[in-house]
C-alpha cells in the first residue's frame, strides 16, 4: 500500500503545488497589468505561465525524488528526464521573459519617437536580439543537458583537446552561414535595411517583411516573397526608398505627337492632382522633356507622403491624362505620318503645277 500512496502523494501535492503557486503569479501579475496600463510588461510576463509551472514541477519532483523512494528500479532513468524536463522548461522561460523584457522596451520606445524610420530601425534591432539570445540560450540548454550524461562529461577533455582542430574545420565549413550571420549583425547595428523599408532588389520592388540572422524576406507588391541571404545587402547595391524621410517624387513619361497642347496638359495635371489623395501637394511640374522626328517626350513630377501614394499618384496620372488626351486632344496622340511632306518656301511648286497637288493633296488609294 505504501508503494502505491508514496508516489501518488509525492507526484499529487508537486501538481496541486504548481498548480496553487502558478495561479497565484498569474493572479499578481494580472492585477499589475490592470493597475500598470502604461507598459505591456506584466501582460507578456503571464506568456510564460506554462514554461514557469513546468519548472516549478520539475524542480519538486527532482527534489523530493530521492527522499521519496520513487521506482527505485529506475532512479537514474527518471532522476536524470527529470533534471532534462527542468533544463528545457528553465531555458524555455528564460527566453519568455527576455522577450517579455525586449519587447516592453521597444513598445516604450515606438511611443516616445514618431519618426517611422527610427521606430523601425529598433523594431529590426530588437527582432535581431531576440533571436540572438533565443540562439545563445538554446545552446547553453543542449549543452548542459548533453553534460548530464558521464559520457558525455568524460569525452569532454578529449573535446576541448581538439577544439582548435574543430574549430577551423567547422568555421571552413560553415563560412557561408558565418558570413551571413556577421551580416545580419551588420544591417540590424549599421541601419542599412529595416523591417518595414521599400526596397528594389533584382529588378523587384516589394517591402521588407523579415530579417533573421541569416536571411531577409521581402513581401513584393503582387503577394510573392522573396528571400535572400542578408550578406546580399551588405555586397551589393539596391535601392532603399524608406531610406532618410518617406516623402518621395514620382515621374511618368508620354511619348506624344509634335502638336501635343503642353500648356493644356500642365493645366489638366493640375487638376488631376487637386482630385488625387495620394498627392500630398508639396510640388508638380509637367515639361518637355525630349524630342524625336516623331514625337516629343513629356515629363510629369509629382510628389507624394511615401513609396505607396507615389506609386497611387504616377498611375492615376498617366491613365487620366491618356484618356484627356484621347477624348480631347487625339492629334496629341503618336502617329504614323503617311501625306507626303511639304516642301520648303524657296521650293514651293506652282498652284497649277502638278507637283503642287501631289504635294498638299492626300494620296488616293488604288482601284
């Protein structure tokens, strides 16, 4: 009878402990959280509810292991998942409430500064310690985990004798992602790329979605995702549009016939902006640009509040001018020129001659 109460009052009272001792901290912190509206600490600390009672569990069962007598048979079997569950469930809550920590810091910090570009300058900063310290936990975790085999801890001095050798080997090896990781390092400090930053890389326009320490995904403006090696960033050029204020100018371009009513054209820009919400009314000028035998090229600038509007403003543009120009003014539009050309004044043919009515008469098709 004894075998049968002694565990089930050993493991029984670790539970209903954990179980008291977790809602009693859960219950603190969410009266903090209701008195402490001002900062989101107390809310993310109950994140790590679940990480807290595993450890408080653990640690009981592990403590009254021994005195207990429990499945004496498989002591060092049970001793030893025991203090593995307490490692994980330790490096598990570590991990919840640094983050905890992070994240309350740069929540503090995005309500005191108002300038986007900063705001997400920390936001990749934190992303990238984050995970830097969820890395460096973890790999304390395995390795102490790792130490509570004998064998373990008895090959121990025969790894730390070759750990030089080791070293290079695996630094040859893992040179690509070494790099990669100096490189992410690189852009969360160097504040080259940010989360949140419009980029053009490849030919492709889309906004940073995610940076790790070894690769950056950009979100394009069609819904695709694009990922790459973040060492890209700090190797090549690309263009970053977030890059300094988000106030951007935009061009459009129109090829257009020798005839095009330019004046009319800077006039019905004006008006197009005035209706546009995307413009933000700092400046627009329309000129020519170019000019070729056939046609001339007209330049359009118009301005806009960051990389979307003027992306809103440059297409909304150029189809209502086309269609102005369409409905109002086809002459302006490019065309193929068929007549036969007029002569100059020092050549003018005669009235009555024939070359004068080849000339100035429009061509008549064949039967």
């Amino acid at each position: 009878m004894e075998t049968v109460l002694r565990p089930a009052i050993v493991v029984g009272g670790a539970v209903v402990l954990t179980i008291l001792v977790g809602w009693a901290t859960d219950l603190l912190l969410r009266k903090a959280d209701e008195s402490r509206g001002d900062t989101p600490l107390w809310d993310l600390l109950r994140r790590g509810r679940v990480p807290y009672q595993l450890v408080l569990c653990a640690a009981l069962l592990r403590g009254s292991y021994d005195e207990a007598e429990l499945f004496p048979e498989h002591r060092t079997g049970v001793g030893r998942t025991l203090t593995l569950v307490l490692i994980g469930a330790a490096a598990w809550l570590v991990i919840r409430i640094a983050a905890a920590i992070v994240e309350t810091t740069y929540t503090r910090y995005a309500r005191a500064h108002h300038d986007p570009a900063r705001v997400r300058r920390v936001r990749t900063q934190v992303t990238l310690i984050m995970r830097v310290v969820s890395a460096i936990v973890g790999v304390v975790a395995v390795a102490a985990m790792l130490l509570t085999f004998p064998a373990m801890r008895a090959a121990g001095a025969s790894l730390l004798a070759s750990a030089g050798v080791l070293g290079i080997v695996a630094g040859v090896a893992a040179q690509s992602t070494l790099s990669n990781m100096f490189a992410g390092l690189q852009i969360a400090f160097g504040d080259m790329v940010r989360i949140g930053d419009t980029v053009v890389v490849d030919g492709e326009w889309g906004t940073v979605e995610e940076i790790t320490l070894t690769f950056l995904t950009v979100r394009t403006w069609d819904e695709r995702r694009i990922t790459m090696p973040v060492s890209y960033f700090t190797s090549r050029p690309f263009e970053n549009w977030s890059r300094g204020t988000p106030q951007m100018t935009g061009i459009v371009y129109w090829h257009l016939d020798h005839n095009a009513p330019v004046e009319a054209m800077r006039e019905k820009l004006r008006d197009i902006l005035r209706a546009c919400p995307a413009w933000d009314g700092r400046a627009y000028s329309l000129q020519v640009t170019d000019s070729t035998p056939s046609t001339i090229q007209v330049r359009a600038l118009v301005t806009a509040k960051d990389a979307d509007d003027i992306w809103t403003a440059r297409v909304a543009v150029r189809e209502q001018m086309i269609t102005w120009l369409a409905a109002e003014h086809p002459y302006a539009l490019p065309r193929v020129n068929t007549a036969d050309a007029v002569l100059p004044p020092h050549q003018a043919p005669s009235p009555d001659g024939p070359s004068f009515r080849r000339a100035y008469e429009f061509p008549r098709g064949r039967g």
